[in-house]
C-alpha cells in the first residue's frame, strides 16, 4: 500500500509546526516535526557539556547514544531523548540555537533523515523541516514551503512564548531568528531552499485558521 507525504520546508516562526499538527489532526494524518530530532541532538551535547561548534567530532563518536524516539501520544507530539521526554525542554532558546549548529554537521543529518525516511514509509505524514521536499521525501505528492515575513514571524514566536510562561524580548527574538535563518540558508549541506517543486504559501497578513484551509486544500487535491 501506497502512503501520502506531504513535505512542508520553510524558515523558523512560520507557523510550520502549528499549521501542520491542526492539518494532520483533521486528515488523520501523522505529524513528524523533524526540528524536534534536530533540538534532540542539541540537547544531548549540552547536556553532556560538548560545544557543538568546536567539538563536533566528539558528538559524532557518540552519535550512536543519541537515542531518540518520536510518539504520538492522544494526538500529541512527544519527543523522547535516551527514554526521556524532552518535548517541553527542547524549546528553549539555548536548544533552538544549539539545533542549528547541529544541523550543519553532516553526520548527524545523515542518521536523523534516514529516520524520518523510516518513518514515512509507514505511515500517511506531514513532516515539516529544512530539507523535506529536496532531500528527505523527494517522491512527496505535496510540497509546501510556508513563509511570512521576518517581523511577523518573530511577533509569532514571541506570542508563543509569552503564552507559555517565557519571559522573553521581542528584539532578541528576532535577532536570534535572523542568526538562525541565515545559518539555515547559507550552510554547505541542505540549506533551507525553495525546492523548484514546491509550492509557495506566503502565511504573512493570513491568520490560522485561513494558513489551515489553505494547506489543507492543497493536500486534498491529492486524495
Ligand atoms: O520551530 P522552528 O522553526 O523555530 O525550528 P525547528 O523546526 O524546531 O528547527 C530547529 C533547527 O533545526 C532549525 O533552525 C534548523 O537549523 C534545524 N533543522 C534542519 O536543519 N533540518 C530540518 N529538517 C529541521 C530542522
């Protein structure tokens, strides 16, 4: 039997992950959020004490004990790292930072795609990322790369954050945002890209509800 893959690219606070859980969630569809994998990582280096940036080498001779799991518990995306439940953790503006100095080691993006490649081998998914529509699931029956501009993109993930009980600065949030989306975009392996088949949704002045419909049509056009 055949599954659908629906691969949804795009920079940090574009409403990827909240967009794609709501779809997933009204198709029946499993969410993958492949940033959680890559925070994952993160989070084992600085918990073990390993600078990302100048110990590289270290952290791919223990790419073995990375050991992470993704599960869908009652509809919820839960990340678990060497058995723990890091989904909450991983959050945190250290790990974002940390996420994107992971993402340029080859090594690690290696073992992490060839998990989500797994993963959508049995399922009908949504992944969201960096690198779906290009590298992760390049035979996908939809690819999105979802956008907003980098001020609105910034006032969202602040939002967020003050939601959740995360003091918190708007100008370093949108600072520490364009750090990340130029590390993203100009790294050697897998920069953020639009893939050439991919199709744009610009979310900026669109609220939620009008982002959903509009990534949900796309992936009915294909059921
Ligand atoms: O949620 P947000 O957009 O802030 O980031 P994320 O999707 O959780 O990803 C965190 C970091 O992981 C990104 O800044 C990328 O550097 C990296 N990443 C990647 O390289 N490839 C992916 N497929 C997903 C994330």
């Amino acid at each position: 039997m055949k599954y659908i893959s629906v691969a949804v690219d795009g920079p940090a606070g574009a409403g990827k992950s909240t967009i794609s859980k709501n779809v997933a969630a009204q198709l029946g569809f499993v969410y993958i959020d492949t940033g959680a994998m890559y925070r994952a990582a993160a989070l084992y280096a600085i918990n073990n004490g390993i600078d990302i940036k100048k110990e590289a080498d270290i952290l791919i001779d223990r790419l073995d004990d990375i050991k992470i799991e993704m599960k869908n518990i009652d509809g919820s995306h839960h990340v678990y790292l060497c058995g723990e439940d890091v989904s909450e953790i991983i959050r945190r503006e250290d790990v974002s930072a940390g996420a994107s100095s992971v993402a340029v080691i080859p090594e690690v993006r290696e073992k992490l795609v060839a998990m989500q490649k797994k993963m959508a081998e049995r399922d009908n998914v949504i992944m969201d990322g960096r690198d779906i529509c290009s590298h992760v699931l390049p035979n996908a029956q939809v690819k999105i790369f979802l956008t907003a501009s980098s001020e609105e993109r910034a006032r969202r993930r602040y939002k967020e954050l003050l939601e959740k009980g995360v003091e918190c600065d708007f100008e370093t949030i949108k600072s520490d945002m364009e750090v990340r989306d130029k590390n993203d975009s100009s790294r050697a392996v897998s920069p953020l890209r639009v893939a050439e088949d991919a199709t744009v949704v610009d979310t900026t002045g669109l609220d939620f509800e009008q982002s959903v419909r509009k990534i949900r049509e796309l992936v009915e056009n294909v059921l």
